[in-house]
C-alpha cells in the first residue's frame, strides 16, 4: 500500500518538474478576446420621425426612455456587440440663436470628455446626399468614441453618440468601433429629413 501511495506520488510530481526545466518557454504578448464581427447591412428606418436613414441589420431600434427625452430620440442598439448609438433631434424653428445654442450643445457634450479623452479630433464628412456632418473622434479610456452632429441650420438638428456600457478597454474594443463607426457613415450618408 505504501508503495502505491510513492508510485502515484511520483506519477504527478515527475511531469511537473520536467515541465519546469524547458528551457523553451517563451512569453505570451498580451492578447484580447476574439471578436467576430457580421457582414455590413442595412434596413430602412420605420416609423414616423422628421428624419429617416438606413441603419445596421444587426441593431434595433429602441425608443429613448431617458426622463428629459424628447419624442424623436431613439437608440440604435447592437444587442451583439453590446453598443448604442444615441441620436437626438431637436428643431431649430428658423432662429439663428437656437441653432448657436445647439451646436455649443454638441461641442460642450464632446468636450465633457477632456478630462480622460487623450485627444479629440474634429472632422466634417460632405456626405454623399449633400450634408455637413460634423464629427468628433475620442481617443483614450472615454465612454463615448464617436460624436456627431447633422444640421439644415434652420430646422432640423440631429446629433449623435456611441456608447459602450462597459469598463472594458477601449483598445480591445477597437474592432467594434471601426465597425459600428462604418454603419454611422453610412447613416449619415443616407439620411434625410422629411
């Protein structure tokens, strides 16, 4: 029985001690989880709002619940990818303060970032139905990378925001971005006010 007992002892602790004299081992770099992301494709908005755009297959499109939300603000969800575009409309009603006030609004919500953004570049994209889109991309450990707004400057204002409810990387979220940024160009592309 003792025996026994040293055979199996042996049989456990002889692998382990071998392993421990590779002279082979080499670190691992640092990795990040797989992310497969689908084909892009797009729907047509439903339902009644002032705008209407083309957006992700892959999203849904839930109505915004937030206590101050007005009736045309939606999320487009990527219950997948976990993300959410939040857009917002509000009318400017032909009033050239209004309109400064919205777009102080936009550049204020950007800025909010500053203090964990470690850059914040702004772009305007001349979409391909004739808009001025205007575009803030965040760099660093913010919850929001993409920012945007859309305006007529007399009576439609529509900004948007990427969100991603999770404290994780946003290196290792890069992928997604790309991805979910794709699918805003594309909506700013196709977008039109009714």
């Amino acid at each position: 029985m003792h025996f026994t007992k040293v055979v199996l002892s042996l049989l456990f602790v002889l692998p382990l001690l071998s392993a421990c004299g590779s002279k082979d081992y080499v670190p691992k770099p640092k990795g990040f989880n797989r992310i497969d992301l689908p084909p892009h494709r797009y729907l047509a908005l439903q339902g009644d709002y002032p705008y209407h755009f083309e957006h992700s297959a892959h999203a849904v499109i839930k109505k915004d619940t937030f206590a101050r939300a007005e009736p045309y603000w939606i999320y487009v969800q990527y219950p997948d990818l976990r993300a959410s575009v939040q857009l917002t409309y509000k009318t400017v009603n032909q009033d050239p303060k209004r309109f400064q006030e919205l777009v102080n609004d936009a550049y204020k919500l950007a800025s909010k970032h500053q203090i964990k953004a470690e850059a914040i570049e702004e772009m305007t994209l001349k979409t391909s139905n004739g808009k001025l889109a205007h575009l803030f991309q965040l760099e660093g450990e913010v919850p929001s990378q993409f920012q945007f707004y859309v305006t007529d400057t007399t009576t439609h204002f529509f900004r948007g925001a990427l969100y991603f409810p999770t404290a994780t990387k946003n290196d290792s979220l890069a992928p997604v971005i790309e991805y979910v940024k794709e699918d805003i160009v594309h909506l700013l592309n196709t977008l039109k006010w009714e």
